[in-house]
C-alpha cells in the first residue's frame, strides 16, 4: 500500500517510516512541504500523512494545494498543535482526520486503516473489550488477564503488550510497533525496554494451558495460538 509521509524530524520519520513498512505500508517519507506536494501531486500514493510545522511550506497549505491540484487520496495531519482552531483549519483546507502528537503507533495505524476503509465504503467497527485465546482471557476494561480462572497479576503495560499479541494471534510483531503500542512514538528506538517486558510475559505464562511468545529472529515475536496442537 503506497503512502506518503511528510515529517522533518528525522527520529519520529525514521521511527514511523519502519513501523508502517513492517505493517506493509510502502512508504514515501520527505522533510519538506516542496517535496511533500510533487510527491503528493503524483497521484501514486493511496494515503498520505502530513505533519504541519515543516520547513518551507505547511502542511496544512501543502493539503490545501494537494485538494486544488485534485488529489482525492485521504490525508491525515500529524501535528504537535491540537489546538480546536487547528483541527478545524486542518479539516475545512481539506484533511480528513488529525492525530496530535504524541501518538500510539497502533492509533495511527488504526486511523490509516479506518481512512482507507472509509474510501471503499465501509465503516470501522468498535474496538473489542475482551480478548480469550485457549484458557486465556484478557478484560480490557478492567485491565486483567486471567489463565484458567487465575489472575497473572500483570502491570499496565504487560497488559497493553499482550493484549497486542492476543487480538492478533500467529501474527509477528516487530519491536517497533510493540515499543509505540505500549510506550507511544517518542519511545527511543534504541532501548531494551521491549525485550525485558518480553522475559516477564514469557515468566508469567510459563504454565502448561498458556499459549507461548515466540521469536522470530530478525523480525520480532508472535503469540504462538496453537500452544496445544500435537506436533
């Protein structure tokens, strides 16, 4: 899916550019308005992301320019300024949504997904608030996971990363999109933080009926669904 992203800062661009790309985004990242709007003009890009405060031109004008010059593909606006009076300009120069940061990786993704549908008609349905996977059981609500009845006592975030891998059971996730999901986009990259909540799930569902997390070397982990099919 060809999307176009127009983010000056380069550690937000580069974090925002793998995450989509491991999610099979193919991404066209530029800094500059000038760039955002001859790429944008192509007409190639299914969906196209705009940060407002860029160097040269804005992107809001650069979506006003986009909507004049007959661009039809949705465009959202990633901006620091979620101010009423910003969102509105953003909306009336032609945007169909806005997300403030900082964001949750999964929110972008969810609202790129709801854009995209809603350009073939259909409309997004609501979030699940439970998740059960074998003897597994996830409360969103209450923010408790149970095993066969008994609670796994997990923090907030354990439970924000295995309630990832449970609504996408045998799908891998990288660590990009599990450090967003849990710790937002302006986690550093860089950090170990994902491993370690990794070893205390894998310490946590260390039991017969609990389904496994599996790595997937060079890629990330996935919640293995089949923990108790025979070999």
């Amino acid at each position: 899916m060809p999307l176009l992203l127009l983010e000056d800062e380069a550690r937000i661009a580069s974090f925002v550019t793998r995450g989509l790309a491991a999610e099979g985004y193919d991404v066209t990242c530029v800094a500059t308005g000038a760039e955002a709007l001859a790429a944008g003009l192509s007409g190639e890009h299914a969906v196209i992301v705009l940060d407002v405060m860029v160097p040269d031109i804005s992107g809001m004008e650069v979506c006003e320019r986009l909507r004049a010059g007959g661009v039809s593909a949705p465009i959202l606006m990633l901006t620091a300024r979620d101010a009423d009076e910003d969102i509105v300009e953003g909306l009336e120069r032609g945007a169909d949504d806005y997300l403030a940061k900082p964001f949750a990786f999964d929110v972008l993704l969810a609202r790129l997904s709801a854009l995209l549908r809603r350009g073939n008609g259909t409309v997004p349905g609501q979030p699940a608030e439970s998740a059960v996977i074998g003897a597994l059981t996830l409360d969103r609500g209450r923010r408790q996971a149970r095993l066969n009845d008994n609670d796994l006592g997990l923090t907030r975030l354990e439970f924000d990363v295995l309630w990832l891998f449970v609504t996408n059971p045998d799908r891998v996730h990288s660590r990009e999109r599990i450090l967003s999901h849990a710790w937002g986009a302006d986690a550093d990259p860089l950090t170990n933080v994902v491993d370690v909540y990794m070893a205390r799930l894998r310490k946590k569902l260390a039991q017969p009926d609990a389904p496994k997390l599996v790595t997937v070397r060079g890629v990330g982990y996935r919640l293995d669904a089949g923990y108790d099919r025979e070999p």
